[in-house]
C-alpha cells in the first residue's frame, strides 16, 4: 500500500484527500494521512454557529469565505458527491442590492454593472455614482481600440493599467477597485489580470471593446435564462452560493466522506525529507515522524516554503516572493428593531479613494437566508487588505468599536443599537496577491516539482484562490502524484455534470 502524506486540511488538503478515498474505493492501494496544524480542521474556511443571546433560534456566522461562485462546477461536483447538494444556499435575489460609498454618501450599484461594465443605458446615465466627465470616459471605451498584441507576447497587465486604459481612473476608483480588487482584496496597481481575471484580457481583443463584451455576455445570460428556466421546484440560479449551515458545511462533509480517522489536528509538518529516491518522512511538531511514497503541501506559501526549500532552491524561492497580505472579518448581530437603517442589501463596498477603515460590509442576514432568527440582523465587516496592514495591530475589542463606528457612520447604524454579540476572525497573511510575476512563479514551481517524484503542491496561492479553484488544486496534486505510480483516477461520476 502506498501512503501519501497531505500537509494542511482547508480546501486543498481535504479535496486532495478525498479524491485519494475516492481512488481507494475504485480499487487503488493507497491511503493517506493528513496533518494539519490548527486543532480544526477547514483552514480559511470556518463557521461558527452562535446561539441566540437574546432568545430561540442561532446565527450562522462565516469567519472566512461566506460563498463560492456559482458558476464554477467543484463545488457542486463535492456536494453532489457527499450528499449536500440539497442544502446549497442561493442568495435572496429579492433582496438584492449592492451600496458603494462615493464622496461620503451611499449609492446604488447600477444594474446591469457586470464587473466594472455598465451593460444598460438608463441606470449608467442616471446613477449619481460617477461624475459626467467620468461617465463619458467611460463610454469612451466604446472607441478605443484594443491593445495591439505582438504575436508570441504574453497579453497580461495590471488591473489598474487596464481599467484606467480602457474606461478611466474613476472607473477604476469607484467601482473596479472595490468590486473586482476587493474579490482579491487585492493592490490594483500590483494585480495581474492573467492571473486573476483572463477572461477581461480576452474580451478586449475579441470585442474591441470591454462594453461591447459585457453586454454580449449578458444577452447570452438572458438567453440561457430564457431557454433553460428554472424548473418547478428548482432553486434559483444565483450568481453566489453558499450551504444552508455555513461554508463549514463543504469541508465538514469533505473530511466526513474522505476519513477523518486519517487527519490529524493540532499537529504540524515542521520539515521533510526524502528517505530514498522515492520515499518521503515528515517529521512532527510532537517530535515524531511518519514515512510515506509521496507528499502533498496543501499549506500557505509561506509556510511551504521552509518545508520546499531542503529539496528545490527555486521552488522555495518562489514561494517567498508571493505576496500575501492580512485582513480580518468582523461579525455583529443586532435586533432588527434597533438597528435603524434598510436592511434590504447585500452591502456596501468602501473604496480605496474614501480612505476608510472598512473595506466592505455584508448585510448577511439578507443575502443568506437563514443566518439569523427572525427579528435579528446579522452584518459583517471586512478589514485589512494590502493597503491596511496596520489596522489589523488593533485588539479585538478595538477592532470590534473600530467597525462599528464605521457601521453607524457609513451604514446609517442606530448609534444606540446594541450588538447581541461580536465575532473576529483574523486571516493572518491569508490572502495571496497574484501579482504580474505571479504565473512565470507559478509555472516555475510547477514545471520544477514535476521533476521531483512524489511532491505536489496545491492550494489557494498558485491558480485560483477561489474556494472551487482550492479543491480542484488538490484533486490535481492527487493526479500528479498517482500519475507518476501509472494510475490514471476516472471522472467523478454525478448525474448531471451542467449544474447551472
Ligand atoms: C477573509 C477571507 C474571505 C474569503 N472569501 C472567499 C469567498 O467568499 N469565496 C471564495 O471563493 N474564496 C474566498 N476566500 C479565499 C479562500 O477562502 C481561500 O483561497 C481558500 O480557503 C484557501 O484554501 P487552501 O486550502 O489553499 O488554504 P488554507 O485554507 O489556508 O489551508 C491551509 C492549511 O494548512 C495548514 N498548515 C500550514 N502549515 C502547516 C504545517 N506545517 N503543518 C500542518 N498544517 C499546516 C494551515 O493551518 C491551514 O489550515 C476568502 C479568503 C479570506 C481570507
């Protein structure tokens, strides 16, 4: 039997995990074993379900990611898989709005905005969200035509350069930054868009223009809403899901279906070494050991690196050059009768330009159904982000009157609401920055572990940090490593594979 070591249980530890089980159970001798360093497991992903204080009922509250996006199928492959399929959440499209700060005050996010595009005439025109200078900058993108790419070049640019290049800095300010940087929580004058968002890169040079392109993808939306309805009895199509219990629901039910008498929490991998040309020990923070034929670093990249180093030079070096950087969410529930504002929001977005402590909040007792009893309000705010390190030196309960004072302030929050309980969480250099270097580093560590047999890295700092991009980056270290023992793992069998 074969054992393959898996270094950190979040998203990529466990996908690669289950995947070994799921190879198991086809027939393959091989098993593994998990270490992880934190005493649960889930890494970035982690819920808390937080009785009523004040009453019946309890809040389900996401520290971590609070959704995954729909459109992307390894999400709904695992939860078809483990049997959770049925407790995918959609958001409260009824309830749907999105509020960005500008110049001090709320304003509505236009529909039709996809990304940073307007796609419709009336709400672009009339929104109070940019100047008229701004607006017609916008619409400028319309003329300009696309970047003349030399052939064999490699088309990548930052967002900033390409935002400010197409429709203008306020686009940029105003809606790009906080919209498409903040899903990275992401510098935009450092953010490589081959990294990060390709598929803006492409629409330039198919459409000529990012406008045009926006606004085909939507009539190809509508279309398909048009021709594949939603059945009777079906759940709504929206653009984010989450599970009826908490993102922590996905990497429970992972761990539950790989085998969690095979993880081990509360202990971490302090080095590896290769025994022998195809033979790998690891040694433990309790100062043992375990042997195995292959192992998996499902971990950070900073805390790959000093394991990677001893084995590939420019693999660790690489790893030590991605940026990451820190950011924290804060959690605070209120009575709806006290907190003195319209609740009827997914949230707000406070860009860059505003200078604010909060870079964004959700409203996530609205856009989850379910994440409060009736008569509650669960809001969460986000801190931190690569151009607020600093903040993240405040103590919890500083933290905690920081965004609450933002909540009152930006908000409208009722100076006399009382918060039913706050909860922080802090993501201590959790977040990788894919900057333009990012993809030569990334093909670097790749093409250079291919050499070495039985090593795969995965995880959110190499092709996505997205929760699907994470499980699919352990399932492909899996395939890496059973390939190179001639094992070739089917498809995932599920019955339909066009989820949405
Ligand atoms: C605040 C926040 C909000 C986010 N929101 C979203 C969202 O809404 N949607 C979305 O798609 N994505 C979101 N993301 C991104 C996503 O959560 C992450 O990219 C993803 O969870 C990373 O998974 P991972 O397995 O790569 O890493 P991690 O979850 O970081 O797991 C790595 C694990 O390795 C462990 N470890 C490290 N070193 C060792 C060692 N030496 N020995 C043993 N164990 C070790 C760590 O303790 C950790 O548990 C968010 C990220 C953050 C920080």
């Amino acid at each position: 039997m074969k054992r393959i070591i898996i270094i950190g249980g979040g998203l990529a530890g466990l996908g690669a995990a289950y995947k070994i089980t799921r190879a198991t159970s086809e027939g393959h001798d091989i098993e593994f074993i998990l270490f992880e360093k934190d005493r649960r497991l889930g890494g970035k992903i982690f819920t808390e379900i937080v009785p009523d204080p004040s009453g019946e009922g309890r809040f389900i509250v996401d520290g971590g990611p609070d959704c995954f996006l729909t459109e992307k199928p390894a999400c709904h492959r695992i939860a078809k898989l483990t049997g959770i399929f049925d407790d995918e959440l959609p958001t409260d499209d009824s309830r749907r709005r999105t509020w960005i700060l500008s110049r001090g005050k709320l304003h509505q996010l236009p529909d039709g905005v996809m990304m940073f595009s307007p796609t419709k005439f009336i709400p672009f025109v009339t929104t109070g969200l940019f100047s008229w200078p701004g607006k017609i900058r916008m619409a400028i993108d319309l003329f300009i035509p696309p970047k003349k790419i030399a052939p064999g070049e490699f088309n990548d640019e930052t967002l900033e350069s390409f935002v400010v290049r197409r429709m203008g800095r306020e686009c940029l300010d105003r809606l790009a930054e906080p919209l498409v940087g903040g899903v990275h929580a992401s510098d935009p004058r450092q953010m490589s868009l081959a990294a990060t968002f390709p598929r803006l890169l492409e629409m330039e040079q198919k459409y000529g223009s990012l406008m045009k392109g926006f606004i085909s993808t939507r009539r190809k939306v509508e279309e398909m809403r048009r021709k594949y309805p939603v059945k009777p009895g079906e759940k709504p199509r929206t653009f984010f899901t989450s599970f009826v219990n908490g993102m922590q629901q996905l990497t429970d039910s992972m761990a539950g279906a790989a085998g969690r008498e095979r993880m081990r929490t509360g202990l971490s991998v302090s080095s590896l070494q290769r025994t022998s040309e195809d033979g790998w020990r690891a040694s433990l923070s309790d100062g043992s050991f375990i042997n195995g034929d292959a192992v998996i670093v499902a971990t950070e990249s900073w805390t790959a690196e000093p394991l990677v180093r001893p084995h590939d030079e420019a693999i660790a070096d690489a790893l030590a050059t991605i940026p990451t950087s820190s950011s924290a969410t804060v959690s605070i529930a209120f009575n709806e009768s006290e907190v003195g504002f319209d609740i009827n929001a997914f949230g707000v977005l406070c860009p860059l330009v505003e200078g604010r402590a909060l870079m964004a909040a959700t409203y996530s007792s609205t856009k989850w159904p379910g994440r409060a009893p009736e008569g509650k309000v669960l809001l969460r705010g986000f801190v931190g982000g690569p151009h607020n390190q600093e903040i993240l030196k405040r103590s919890d309960e500083e933290l905690v009157q920081t965004v609450l004072a933002e909540f009152r302030d930006i908000l409208g929050l009722n100076p006399n609401a009382k918060p039913l309980f706050s909860r922080i969480f802090r993501w201590h250099l959790g977040m990788p920055q894919y900057t333009l270097e990012h993809l030569d580093r990334v093909a670097l560590i790749e093409n250079r572990s291919a050499q070495i047999p039985g090593l795969a890295l995965a995880g959110g700092c190499y092709r996505g940090v997205g929760v699907p991009n994470c499980i699919e980056s352990g399932e492909r270290a899996v395939s890496k490593v059973l390939g190179e023992w001639g094992i070739d793992l089917a498809e995932d069998h599920v019955e339909e594979k066009r989820y949405y």
